[in-house]
C-alpha cells in the first residue's frame, strides 16, 4: 500500500509538467541486500507469443536478474570481486533470452544490460549489448556510456545496418527500464520523454538507434491476464508502438510478463502484440548447475529439456 500511495503522489506531482524522471534519492526496500547480494540469481521463464512477419509465433523467454561488480571503466565484469577501488560499481544484470521459430528456421535473441544499483552515485545505465541469430545470419549491437554520449556500435550481415560506429546523445535507454523496475520502480520515468526503443526492437523492425518521442505512465491494476491480485503496470506509448510491463507492487517488483504492439510483417504488415506470461521463478546459482542432472531445473521453469 505503502508503494502504490508514492506511486499516486508521483502522478500528481507530474502532472502539470512533462518529466524525463521521477525522483532518484530513494531508500533501498527492506531484505534488498539479502535478496540480491545472497550468491543466487534470480531466473524467471515466459510462454512467449511473438510478433514477426505478420504473424504470432509460439516461443519462450527467460528473464536472468543478478547483481555483480562491474568495472566502470572498462565496463566489462570485474575479476577480483573484493576490489574495493571507485571503479568498482555494483550492477544489476539482466540477461533478457527469447527462443521461438517462424516457420523452418528458428530465432535466439539475447541482450545484456548493465545498471548501477546505487542511482544516486551512478544514474546512468552503463552499458547494453544485444545479439541476434537465425538461419539467414547473426547481429551484435552495442551501447557503452562515455561522459554525455552513448557509443552505438552495430554489427550486421545487412549492408545498411553494419557496421556502424556512432555517438548519440545521452537519454533514457528502453532496455535499462527492466532492471530499474526491480530496485527502484518509483525512479522510472513518467510523462513525455525522450527515450531509445529497446534493442530487440530495432533490430526485428530494422531501425536506426536514436531518441524517440513517447508519452510514459504507471498505474496500479487490481486484475489482469497477467495477475488476479493487484499489481502494477508501466507503460511507454511512442508514436507507432506501445510496451507494457507489468510486475508486482511490492518488493522484489517480479516481472510478470509485457505486451508489446507495433506493425508487424512485410508487403502486407499488421498490427500485433507480442505477449509474454510468467511460467516459473526460482532462485539459483546456476552458473555451477551445468551437468547432464542439472537438467531436471529446467523442469521447475517449464522449459525445453533437449
């Protein structure tokens, strides 16, 4: 109650006046650091419906949520988890997996993002690297954070999408939305903003990375398909394209699934949603669960075995 009393005041609050965010000082909920900094990763799977080529393919999705150190300057993993330097910034990652097929050949998309856990100290999401592969090729994207700019870094087997080397000017990055979620839903942007459509997106839609206009609200739902007690929703609506995430409205805010409506498909394209539901969550480290038996895991999240 405490969380959705905030969230209220917040929209008055915004109102009057368009905001690229909310408040960033916050308190960190009560069981935080046992939640996160507990040695497990938290892995969450989807039955996945996915808009491509004009039509809606069966797949599944997993959500990694984990927290580790990050080196801010190189921005790649620390080694030494003990190194207590400035350069030492704790990170939530997120690996975002999605599987599915369209007709004979199948799809595996898979995006990496990185966000301080301390906002105040870091309120910049340090860097995204997404990939994609299907039968036709394989595509690797790249953000990093340098002072007021992201370095955009795009790989592709298209010749008019790779290889490209480019700044664009810092703002709100869709994919760090995911995580933000997690720590400190009341920081997300509401209002009219200036935000980068997520990573999967431009590359399923073929579209250049830069800034997007897009109108950012939060409400409280008391039942939807993706929940029958309350929970909460945000939204980003662009002009041609909508996202909505919803999660639960008390800590640790777990993901319970997204829609995401755009045209979709070539010579004859329509409007879909794409649609992900929540099948299973558990708490693991499965970087260590990697033999044959380890597979049975798999089971409790409701996913392919072979």
């Amino acid at each position: 109650m405490k969380f959705l009393m905030i969230i209220s005041a917040t929209l008055i609050l915004v109102s009057c006046a368009s905001t690229q965010s909310q408040e960033k000082t916050y308190q960190k909920p009560e069981g935080f650091n046992k939640y996160w900094y507990g040695g497990e990763a938290e892995l969450t799977s989807y039955e996945l419906k996915q808009a491509r080529y004009g039509e809606i393919h069966a797949g599944e999705a997993v959500l990694i949520f984990v927290t580790e150190p990050f080196s801010r300057s190189k921005q790649v993993k620390l080694d030494d988890w003990r190194n207590e330097t400035l350069d030492n910034v704790s990170v939530m990652k997120l690996n975002f997996n999605k599987k599915f097929l369209t007709g004979i050949y199948p799809y595996s998309m898979m995006s990496s993002t990185f966000t301080p856990v301390s906002e105040d100290k870091h309120p910049d999401i340090l860097k995204v690297t997404t990939s994609s592969q299907e039968w036709c090729g394989h595509t690797f994207t790249q953000l990093n954070l340098e002072k007021n700019n992201y370095r955009f870094r795009g790989f592709s087997y298209f010749e008019s999408e790779g290889d490209v080397d480019q700044k664009i000017t810092k703002t709100v990055l869709e994919d760090e939305i995911w995580t933000r979620i997690r720590f400190n839903p009341n920081g997300l942007p509401i209002g009219k903003i200036s935000i980068i459509p997520g990573t999967f997106y431009l590359r399923l839609r073929h579209q250049e990375a830069k800034p997007q206009q897009a109108e950012a609200k939060i409400e409280e739902v008391v039942s939807s398909d993706f929940g029958e007690s309350g929970h909460t929703k945000y939204s980003i609506e662009y002009e041609n394209r909508k996202l909505t995430i919803y999660f639960n409205s008390v800590f640790p805010y777990e993901i319970l699934g997204w829609e995401e409506t755009y045209i979709s498909g070539f010579g004859k394209p329509q409007q879909l949603t794409t649609s992900a539901k929540r099948i299973s969550t558990i708490k693991s480290a499965y970087w260590g669960q990697n033999s044959n038996s380890d597979r049975e895991i798999r089971k409790e999240l409701g996913l392919r075995t072979e």
